[in-house]
C-alpha cells in the first residue's frame, strides 16, 4: 500500500480534508483530559514529526493509549490546518495499526530523552532515530548527491579508482594490509620473508590512502574526472577530526593549474553549502539552535565571499608580524599548524583563504615545482571555523623535473613506472584537489567529531557493526 | 585559460565562425598534399573527436606534421561547417600548440589500431584513451549518476555503510582480512591463537560483503535508504562476471513488501537505461557497431516492457514441461542455474522475469518466511541476455520468527543483537535489493568480462596499480 511521506504532508502536497496514509515511528504520546491523544509521528523524511490526534471513539484506543517512543504505527486519517503552536498542518486518525510496540520501554536504549552525544556513538544502531543523526544523515546525502550533481553538470566523469592496491607510492601514511593468507599458518619464501606470491593477489596489498594517482590515469584520457570513494590510514589518532576510514571527493583537471582548480574548489564548496541552505533549513535551524549557533551564518559567509589568495610566503609575514604568541615558532620553511591557520583565517582575513605555493621540502612528490625551485604549485582552503578543509595541486608533468624530485627524494623510477607513462605519452598540465567528506559534514553541521556524521565509524579499537 | 570541450563544439554551442581554444589528443593526422594537415582531436568529453585543418603556412608547421597518435595540443581556431563526411564541424587552425610530444611512438603501447581487450587490460592505466574504454567510461558515469538521482528525487537518503567490518553475520562467503598486525612477529593469546586484541581495532576485522544488514538501520529510522559503494569477495572465481572488489548498490525500503521493491528494481532499470539512451547515444551507437549489434535494442525492450512476475514454484513446472534437456536436473527445491534462467527470460518469456518466492533451504537467514513455511519472499530479476542482474526479499520483521529461524540455521542470537534490536524495538515489514554496478555496466554496454568496465579490476592474482 502506498503512503504519504510526512516531508510531503507537512509541505502541504496534500489538500485539507484529503484522507492519507502515514507510517512512521512515535516520537512522543500525550494524552488529553478530554478523550483524545496527540501522537508525534516521525518516518525520516523531514526534521519534524507530524501531529496525529487520536480521538478515544478509535476502537483500538486501549493500544493507542500505551505507545510510546519508536512504536510504529500506520495512521489513515484526515488532513487538517493546525489550530496548535509550532505545526501548521495536523492528521485526524480514522484509524490507527500499531506495527510494531517497543519490547520493554524502560529499558530501550533511545527513549525520549536528552543523551550524550558518547553514549549515541555507542549505540550507533539505534542513534539514527534521534533528532541530531537524523538530520546528520539528511544534510550528509544532500550533500554528496550535491556534490555529484556539481560535477555532473560541468561535465566531469565519476571515476571509481580501487580501494585494493599493491603500491604505497602515494607515501600518505600507514595502511592496512588486505589479506587472505592464514595467520596461524603464514608462507615463507626462501630468505625467510613472508611469501605473498601465496596470497589472494600473488603480492602484499594495502586499502587505499588516496585515489589520485589512480585516477590521473584517466584525467590523462577523460580531461575532467573526480572520485567519491572511502580511503583509509591506519594511523593511531583518537582526535575528533581523525578516522581510520574516511570518504574522500578527489577531482583531477586536465590543462588546468594551480589557480584554475583553486577556483572550482571555491565553486564547489559554494555549489554544496548553496543546495543545504536551499533543500535542508529544517535541519539546519536544529543545529543553529542545539549544536552551534553560527552553523548558517557561516555557511552563507562563505556562499557570499570571495575567497582570499594568499602565498605561503606572504603568509609567513603577516603571523611574524601579527604580534601574536604562537605556540610553534613561525619561519619560512615550516607546516603551518592550526593556530595558524586560525589566525589568518578567522583573525587576519575573516575569510576563506586559499593558501598557496609552499616550500617543496614539506609537500609530497608529485606537485608541481615552480621557478623559484623552492615552492610547489600546492594549495590549502582555509576556513574560519575549521581551518584546512581542502588540500590540492598542479602536478609535476614534466618527465624530466619529475624524475629529479624522485632521485631527490631517494624515490625509486620503477615503482612509479605506469605514473611516468603519464609523462612520456602526451603529458599536459593538470591539478587537483582532495575533499575529506566528513570533515565537510562536520563543518556545515557543527558537529564536532567526525565519528557522529559517519554512520559507523572507524578508529583505533573500533570497528563495531 | 578557458577552452572548450569538443563535446560542446560538435553539439553546436558555438557558431559558426567564432573563435574557439580546444585542448585534447591527437587520435590521427592525416596530410594533404595540398599543404595541410588533416587532425583528429580527442578531450574525452564524448566519443567522437573533432577535425581539426592546419595549413602549412601555420609558423610551426614542421612541428605539427610530426605530429602522432596521442601527442597533447592546444589548438586555437575557428568554427566551420564542415564538408567532409562523418562529422558536421570543423575547426580552421589559427595556432596549434605542442604540450607534450609521445616518446618513441613506433612503442607506444596504445598506438592506433587494433588491439584485443585483454592487451588494454595489461595497460589498464593508458586503456582510457582507447575508443571502447573511453566510452565505457562515460557509460558508466551516466548509470551512476542515474541511479543517485534516481533515489534522490524519490526521497532516499544515501548511507555510507562500514568497508571495514568485525562482523561475518551475512555468510556471504570468503572474506578479506584487514590487519596491521607485522606478519614476521603475529601475536598470539594464552591458547596459542591469533591475538587480534592487538591488531588495529582490537578484533579481527575484514572487508564488507554487502552493505545490507547496516544499512537496515538506517532504514529503520529513515524509512528510505540505499547504498552505493565497494563490496568485496575473496572467491577464486575467474570467471567474466566475478570482481573481488565490486560497487554495489543496494536500497532498502521501510513499509514495503517484496512486490514494492520489485516495481522499485524495475523502476530503477527503466529509468537508468533510459538516461544511457538519452544521454550517451554517441557511445551506445559505437557498442552497437562494435561490440554487440543488440544493445541498443534490448536496453529499448525493457524500458518498454513490463516486466513477468513468476513465483518459483511455477518456473519449476515451466521448465520441467518445457521438453528441454537441461544440464542441471530441475526439481523443486534447486537453485535454478544460467541455463534455466536464461531459457525462461530469453526463450520462454522474451522479457525480464521477477522470479519470486524461492525455496527457504537455498536463501540466506533474514529473508522473510512467507505463510507456506516453505518458501521466502525474495526475488530476482532475470534479464535476456545476462541472466540474474538483481537479488532481493522483504527481510523477517517478527522476532519470534527470526529467531527460530537462526537456530533452524544453528547461528547465534549473540552474533545478531543489534540486528534483532531492529525487530524489538518498534518493527516494520520492510524489504530492499542488490544490483551489481559492474554487471549493469556490462549489461548496458555489452562488454563481455566485468573487468573491462571497472577502471581498474580486482581479481585472484592481480591488484596491479
């Protein structure tokens, strides 16, 4: 049988006095002197629940009058402009099914009251049928279907790259080792080493750290291409912007440089916030109300401004002379740290800032080298709130340059031989960027660990579900 | 500096004689003795190149007559009807400018002309730049984004399930263990077995096999959800329709009974297909001419058609009656094999079949047990051509059920308590699907082996790139 969902009822899709079906969980029951109940129905489809009201001539009232939070319920009723404060449009029950009741309502581990935000992460099964999770998860989808929409319309191809993968040449930091080989029983080789020929794939493979390598393969060819897809590191961080399995958005342009893909990055974040504020101000108003009251404000801040271009080297004037007592030392050559960032960002500019060309000595392989021989065509957004959101560059496309910088950096040309290829066979200018999604969600909800806006997250220790 | 992609210039959004700067690879160059130079342009924006027509009094005309398959350009000039055959638009060099020239191109691996799929899929990362691959690409692009907006405009939320699970509870079938524990010194606890308390998160843990039993509760609370996003399978199956790594996509639907989510599959097909017709002819048209005269067509026939229910007690009688000799006996209890499933869907019906209610003994725990105690409602979509291309049921909703199921099964109730949670705390009938992206990918192209349409494949013994 079809139902209305609440979202639809609530926007007035439906006529006053239109008889509808809704389905859904009870929110909250309260019951009337005067032989009626008013039922919140909820079923995910919006932030708020619908007001049903049960008059006691239902012949199931009994039951009705024994509900309580997360039974669910099927509701036939009328459709009525509400004389109540805080809804404006009400269903009249012509009859109610309970579906399903809650097995002892003290116990239940989601009952109508205010939780920590901890103990919701520990029961992560249950916790998307709270008002916060819920309104994560709706926020979270708008923006990835956003962000494919973004790319989709300028005319970028979703390329998925492996998350299985036999070379660690990105060098990004620790990573799991994907196995099949049995560990109460594992093969040597000849000199003692572990015997990976005997393994699923004939060699050591690790998840991946980053689709970028992978997917330049394809910018070489497609000109405009972009990932969405989890990458992992398995470092021991336990902070609250730290997973071990994350979503990372990673396009790749091809004769594009530095400033080009700086832009669509400004494009993009303004693109996603664009369609929150416009698809999702119901849950955006809770967080402003319950988590952070700037989460709309500063959304809109960044929708209106022009991001601000900054050099790293300039960058390093200003925090020497800003006058401030910086926890670490400030001198060209080192990685700004967060209260840098802070600082120019929130303090100096008010702004988002695209930080840009830093030293080569701190950035990794494969960005572009400028003339100077002493910076690479690397960028950083910074933004008021967050600080570094956004991390992306021009890529070294020229063979010989490149082959330089690994002999530099004591890199071995073999094991970036299908990289080179790139190189060898028509190289173009290209750059690229990479978007953590869930620091993203964590930024426009204000939600300040990233663990609360991934459905089931993984850190050190944790890998329930 | 801004260019245009060829796709836009050959679907006229410029005029005639405008200006234009396009950038891509050199597919062919052809010379007159005329003086001029007939050259094929590549950027990936659609399948066709554009012609491009440099005369020899171009300053750098030595240069651009040495020019070879996959050489990058970037080519200023203006836009003509064309006379030639085969293409409507032209373009009249002003300047053509060499980015980056194809070393040794008598080596060149990806040279133009013919090469068989299994060369391409040793060079998978320079295959892209290949007609077929290029296409796939796109293809495959236009699916996905068909299948998020798809459920986007229909109210679903996208949930990103765990890659990395502790749980083994949907028996799918072989996993892959993911671990940082130093295989040369594995720990080991006080009975001699593995201790993975010491392993990254604190258990054993391995790659998802399917996202169906997380995503449930999301859709206990949400009411409409699906997934999109990596599966893994760690069978030694070489076969043309095995990946270790695959996506899947996987919606699951509250309220719903199996014949809700079977119009919701063939909703799904229909407007996916639709989308590839409408927006990747170019493509369809180059598999039609090259790969499989039928495609076209039979993507046509099932928008067109409705698709058959037939319950599996049925088939059974069709098959036993239908004079054939099959390989594998048919009796009522058996699996049905390709044979069977492509005599009914190809020979018998001539359209998709909604093959429902199989026998419990060959399904999994959580299908729901229908009133003869004997079959389960679960279903799959039997296509022409592919056989099997979905699998779904309505999941068991009733505790008690449930769980004479899991001990008729002899599995654990401990193993499943946040699953059965689900079922005590204000339950729902609620159903969902599976749709193997690679399969639908080779389905609508008509690429053979599953590993031609996934950039790069998974599979025993290799994990290359």
């Amino acid at each position: 049988m079809t139902y209305a969902p609440v979202a639809d009822v609530l926007a007035g899709k439906y006529g006053v006095n239109d008889t509808v079906t809704i389905k859904g969980w009870v929110r909250t029951r309260r019951d009337s002197k005067a032989g009626l109940s008013f039922i919140n129905v909820h079923d995910g489809s919006c932030f708020d629940p619908i007001q049903v009201i049960a008059l006691n001539t239902l012949e199931n009232y009994d039951e009705i009058i024994r509900l309580t939070t997360s039974c669910s319920v099927s509701v036939i009723g009328t459709v009525k402009q509400s004389e109540g404060q805080g809804q404006s449009i009400e269903i009249d029950a012509q009859s109610l099914e309970v579906l399903g009741w809650v097995e002892n309502p003290d116990t239940y581990p989601m009952a109508a009251k205010r939780h920590s935000i901890e103990y919701l992460r520990e029961h992560a099964h249950l916790r998307p049928r709270t008002n916060i999770i819920g309104a994560v998860t709706r926020v979270r989808n708008c923006l990835s279907q956003a962000v494919h929409r973004f790319f989709h319309e300028q005319g970028y191809f979703w390329i998925s790259t492996p998350i299985i993968t036999a070379s660690d040449t990105e060098g990004a930091g620790e990573m799991f080792r994907v196995s099949t080989l049995d560990m109460m029983n594992i093969p040597h080789d000849e000199q003692g080493n572990v015997d990976y020929r005997e393994d699923f794939f004939g060699k050591e493979t690790f998840l991946t750290v980053s689709g970028q390598l992978n997917v330049e393969t394809y910018c070489t060819a497609m000109s405009k291409v972009y990932t969405f897809g989890p990458t992992f590191r398995a470092e021991n961080s336990n902070t609250s912007r730290h997973l071990a399995e994350f979503w990372m958005i990673e396009p790749e342009v091809a004769f594009a440089d530095l400033s080009t893909v700086a832009k669509l990055a400004e494009d993009l974040l303004k693109y996603v916030f664009k369609a929150v504020l416009e698809e999702r101000l119901d849950d955006m108003t809770f967080f402003a109300q319950r988590v952070n009251k700037d989460v709309i404000t500063r959304l809109e801040n960044v929708v209106n401004s022009e991001f601000v271009r900054m050099d790293y080297t300039d960058a390093i004037e200003i925090l020497k002379n800003s006058g401030k007592a910086f926890e670490f030392p400030v001198e060209w050559g080192v990685d700004l740290s967060s209260e840098h960032e802070r600082y120019l960002a929130e303090e100096h500019v008010g702004a988002p800032i695209i930080m840009q060309n830093y030293p080569k000595d701190i950035k990794a392989f494969y960005m572009r080298i400028n003339d100077d021989n002493k910076t690479v065509a690397a960028m950083d957004i910074l933004a008021p709130g967050i600080g570094e959101i956004i991390g992306g560059s021009q890529r070294e496309e020229r063979l010989d340059v490149f082959d330089r910088r690994l002999a530099e950096m004591s890199l071995n040309q073999e094991d970036y031989s299908w990289y080179r290829d790139l190189r060898r066979y028509g190289t173009v200018p290209h750059a690229g960027f990479g978007l953590g999604f869930e620091r993203l969600v964590a930024y426009v909800t204000g939600v300040q660990n990233v663990r609360d806006v991934i459905p089931f997250p993984r850190t050190p220790g944790n890998a329930q579900y």
